[in-house]
C-alpha cells in the first residue's frame, strides 16, 4: 500500500489489543518472529524517495500512516526515532498518521525543535476497550501535538469517549474489528454508540471494518473476507463527516501548499464500497486487484 511508511518493524505486546496481532500472525505465516525489532532498509527514508523524473513517490497532500507493522514510540526504537522525525520535517507538505499504545512515552520522544507541535503530525492513540481509553486518552489530551484522534481497534468492548469529545481535541475517531487467528467479536451496538457520541460532538467517525467475528441484532457474523468486512461497514452508513480537519502544510521553502495543489485520491469502482475511503489515499494503480 502505497499509503504506510514503515520505518522499522517488529513490536512488543503491551495490553489486550496485542494479544491477536495481525503484525505477528502475518510474520508467523513467514515463518519470522513479531517480537524481531528492526530498521527496515529500503524502507526507512521512503517519504523522501524519488521516481526516476526527480518527483516524490509521496505526493504533497497524502496522508501517511506510519508503524503500522510496530509503534512510532516503541522503546526498541529509539535510536531510529530522529531521524524519522526529521524525516516528517523535511516533508512538511504531507500529514504523518501517528499511532501509538504508549502515549506516557511521546513527552520525551519529542524532537528538540517540535515547540507547540508540527501541523503535519496527526497523533493517534489506541483505545480498544474502556480500560485503555481512560489510561490513554487523558495522556493524549495533555501532549503538545496540534491533531489527536482515537482509534478502537480492535474494537474488542464498549467504549465511551464523549467526556472526551467535549473537550473539543479529539479531531477523528476510527474503529476496526479483529482479524485473523483468535479474532474477537465486535459489537455492532458498540459502533453505534460510539458514532453517536461522535455526531453529539461533531467529531469524524470512520468505521473502517466489521473485524471477523461480527454481532448484529443478536446474531454472530462469520466474515472472514477483508474486502467483505469493510463493505459490510461502509453499507452500514455509520461513518460521520465532522467537522473539517485542517492539515496547514508547507513546501520546502516554508510556504503554505495551496488546496488546488494538494493530491486528489482517486478510486476504482471497487473502491466506491469499502469502509476505508473516507481515510484513503486512494487507488495506486499497482493492478494487484485485477481491475
């Protein structure tokens, strides 16, 4: 996927949400071990990579998500961690999706010259469960960055944010089932509540995915399709605009980088139905899909 920047790989489990990892299950598949952590090579500097007319690969506009096969602010990785914030600051004409489930660790993790934050980092905390949204989010709300946003997932117990909400920080909230080997069930009254608390307090809610084991009306689900899930998600209709998140970026000389200048995703038909879209870079036309 052209929109996840890896720059190391490997994690350690740390709460209830780790406990079925998708990162492990998939290095197990290739007979490697999840709890391996390591620098990528051809990896790490992608967001500074160039296609062979001198462009970025990364296009002024697009919204990255970074670790998502580890954590930004994994202990493991701190020898790795300034030169992949500089990396950020080199590229401040694209948003960073940060995601993390050791907030308590980004206080000091932060660059010398981050001040009241940079506009191109989106933080994320995770919050599978009500335990650990009451441990993270309170940590979120205090940290200097200028965008915060939650993610359930996977959204293994209800959870409530709206005490949250209120306090007008918290910009998207995203929710996402289990999948793979052991995937618990997600509630779909769970996603309703949440998607209400976010319509009460004009926050964007994306539900991305129903997860494998689904239940609806007092009925369990099997879907094991991916592509399933997150049709079935977006045929719900619980996703929620918001309010507008405004990214202010800037172009290697410090000046704004206009909206007309900024990537357009663009999606294939397939796209049209999935979960996903409204969080999306869209379509890479690398024709793995077939179309």
């Amino acid at each position: 996927m052209h929109d996840i920047w890896n720059p190391w790989h490997g994690c350690i489990k740390c709460s209830e949400g780790c406990k079925n990892c998708y990162m492990y299950f998939l290095d197990s598949m290739r007979g490697k071990d999840g709890s391996e952590i390591y620098r990528t090579k051809s990896g790490f500097n992608y967001p500074l990579q160039k296609d062979r007319q001198g462009n970025y690969k990364i296009k002024s506009g697009e919204m990255i998500r970074v670790c998502m096969t580890s954590d930004f602010f994994l202990e493991e990785a701190d020898k790795w961690r300034d030169e992949a914030w500089e990396i950020m600051r080199a590229r401040s004409d694209v948003v960073f999706f940060l995601l993390t489930k050791r907030p308590e660790r980004a206080a000091k993790c932060l660059p010398y010259n981050w001040g009241d934050g940079w506009d191109n980092i989106f933080f994320n905390v995770s919050a599978e469960n009500q335990k650990r949204a009451d441990e993270r989010i309170p940590i979120l709300l205090n940290l200097p960055f200028k965008h915060k946003g939650v993610m359930c997932a996977p959204f293994i117990g209800e959870v409530s944010l709206d005490k949250y909400l209120k306090t007008g920080q918290i910009e998207q909230v995203l929710c996402d089932g289990e999948n793979y080997s052991g995937a618990r069930v997600c509630d779909f009254n769970w996603v309703k509540k949440l998607r209400r608390e976010c319509v009460d307090n004009n926050v964007k809610f994306v539900f991305c995915g129903t997860g494998r084991r689904f239940l609806k009306d007092g009925k369990l689900y099997r879907i094991e399709s991916n592509e399933l899930q997150s049709n079935q998600a977006y045929k719900s209709n619980m996703s929620f605009s918001g309010k507008e998140i405004n990214f202010k970026l800037f172009d290697s000389f410090g000046y704004p980088i206009l909206d007309e200048n900024r990537y357009i995703p663009y999606f294939k038909e397939k796209c049209q139905t999935c979960g996903m879209k409204p969080i999306c870079n869209g379509c890479s036309n690398c024709g793995k899909c077939g179309e």
